[in-house]
C-alpha cells in the first residue's frame, strides 16, 4: 500500500471515528464488564484509524489486567492523587498534558475538558513517532473539542532520549513547569523528571518506573483519572495558592503506591 493510500484509509476511518460517539458499543451499559468492552472497542478502533499503535493494544491488555486486580474502580489513594494532581495543574504556570495514541483513543474528550479546566496545552508525544500518527492524532483531538494542540513544530529535545523519542515543542512539554503524562514509558518517565518538572502519571501497573519516578503517580485507569482530575480541578477553582499548595504537600507519593500495591495482593478475584 502506497503512503498516500494509506493516508487516504485512515482518513476514512478517522471521519468514521469522528462521526461515531466514542460511547458507541453494542452492548447495554448495565452489562457488568460495559467499560472494559467500551474501552476495548476504543482502542480497536484507534488502530484502525491510525491514531494508536499496535503496541498500543498490547499496553491496554496490561492495564486491564491491572484495572481487574484493583477492582476496576478509583480506590481512595487515587482519588487523593487526582485531587493532587489537579491542585498542581491549578498552581502550574505552564502546564501540559502529554497526549499518546492510547490516551487519544479512550479519552479525547475529557482531555479537552481537562485542559480547558486547568487551562493547559494538549502535546502529542508519541513512544512510536511517525509523522502520519503525530498529524492524526491532532486532528483527531481538534475534532473533539481540544484548541490549543502541540508537538507537530518539535524544535526541541527532552536531553537524554535519542532523537525520535525525545522530539518535543520548546513552547510545550520543553518549557512546561508541570507535565500531565499518562501510560508513559519509564526512559521518557525519567528524562522529563530530571528536566526538573513536577509531573503527574497515570498508570495501573503501580511497580512500572513510570509512577516510581512521577511526584504525583496515580494508579488509575485513564478512562477514570483524567475525568475525575476535571472534577476535583473544578471543585478546587475557586481555592487559594495557599490551599493548593497545601494539598499537593499532603500528598506522599509513596504511601499511594504501597495503597495500590497492597490493593492489587489484597483484592478479591
Ligand atoms: O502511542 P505511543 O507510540 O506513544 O505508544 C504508547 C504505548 C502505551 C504503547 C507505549 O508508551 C508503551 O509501550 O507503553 P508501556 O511501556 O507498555 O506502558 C504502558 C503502561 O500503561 C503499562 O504499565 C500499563 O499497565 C499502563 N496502562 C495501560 N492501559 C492503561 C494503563 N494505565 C492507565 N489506564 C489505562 N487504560
């Protein structure tokens, strides 16, 4: 298949996607494994439109298994991570959340709701960067609502990742004081730490580097974390720096992953 045919099949499936709610499954919502099924029908469907990569189902299968072993909800350590996680955000002068194929595929609304709550620019950082996924996913983020979409310029380089994989815009993720990164690999994890950057990770797997390394690691599905981190950013609007400040040092980043931890030994089959 010639790049321009390929190009002109994931369009198709692309406006398909668009056209499409995400919600679409033909399954009934009280079916009691409704989000998994949801949330595999959006991965499917991101690959078949160009937006996630193969790799990236392989990540979800991963996940899930994690997700199952918690319960499949937002357990309480979590949720006082997300509300971390958005008192930072609120604090942030320039935040950004980092955007990936999986990530685009499952939440691309709530995404753009997220920054718009938050005020924060969408980046496209992709572990597999080809320049037809970078400009699919962008649109496909526009499409849902999202208006200030970076990463396509990638004038700068996070140091210590080679040259695809560290590509990022100096206006974006390179001057960003904090960085939202979900299911992030633990190389890029760690450079964009050592960038002196507080960053927030979602991730189900609580032993991945990826966590291990964030200030604010949440162990949560993304399709839970990124709408819950709306709501608490909505709730703590109005809230002074002081308060803020308050609820990101009350945060210990290593009694939520022992919680996680000690959830997935712990929890019921
Ligand atoms: O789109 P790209 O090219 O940037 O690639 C994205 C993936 C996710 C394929 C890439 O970053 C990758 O290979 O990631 P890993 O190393 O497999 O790590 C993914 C992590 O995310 C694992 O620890 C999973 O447990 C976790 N994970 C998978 N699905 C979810 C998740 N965490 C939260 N919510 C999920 N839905």
């Amino acid at each position: 298949m010639t790049e321009e045919s390929e190009r002109a099949r994931r369009s198709e499936c692309e406006s398909e996607f668009e056209s499409e709610p995400t919600t679409e499954i033909d399954v009934p919502e009280s079916h009691p494994r409704y989000q998994s099924l949801l949330t595999r029908h959006r991965i499917e469907h991101g690959v078949e439109a160009g937006i996630t990569s193969k790799q990236g189902l392989i990540a979800q299968g991963r996940g899930e298994a994690f997700d199952y072993l918690l319960g499949e909800e937002t357990i309480p350590s979590a949720d006082a991570a997300e509300r971390a996680a958005a008192a930072q955000l609120l604090l942030a002068d320039h935040p950004v959340l980092s955007v990936n194929g999986n990530v685009a595929a499952l939440v691309p609304d709530e995404l753009a709701e997220l920054a718009d709550a938050v005020d924060a620019a969408l980046e496209v950082n992709l572990f597999n960067r080809t320049e037809a996924r970078m400009e699919a996913i962008a649109d496909h983020l526009r499409a849902h609502g999202a208006e200030d979409v970076k990463g396509l310029t990638a004038d700068a380089r996070i140091p210590g990742l080679e040259h695809e994989r560290g590509k990022v815009d100096a206006d974006g993720i390179y001057e960003a004081d904090v960085v939202l990164v979900p299911l992030e690999d633990g190389d890029r994890a760690e450079a964009l730490g050592e960038m002196d950057k507080a960053e927030i990770v979602i991730d189900l797997n609580p032993a991945s580097r990826s966590p291990r390394v964030a200030s604010i690691p949440i162990v949560d599905n993304v399709i839970r974390a990124v709408p819950n981190i709306t709501a608490h950013a909505r709730e703590l609007a109005d809230a002074d720096s002081r308060t803020l400040e308050r609820i990101v040092d009350e945060f210990d980043a290593d009694e939520a992953l022992e919680a996680a931890e000690e959830r997935i030994r712990s929890g019921e089959f």
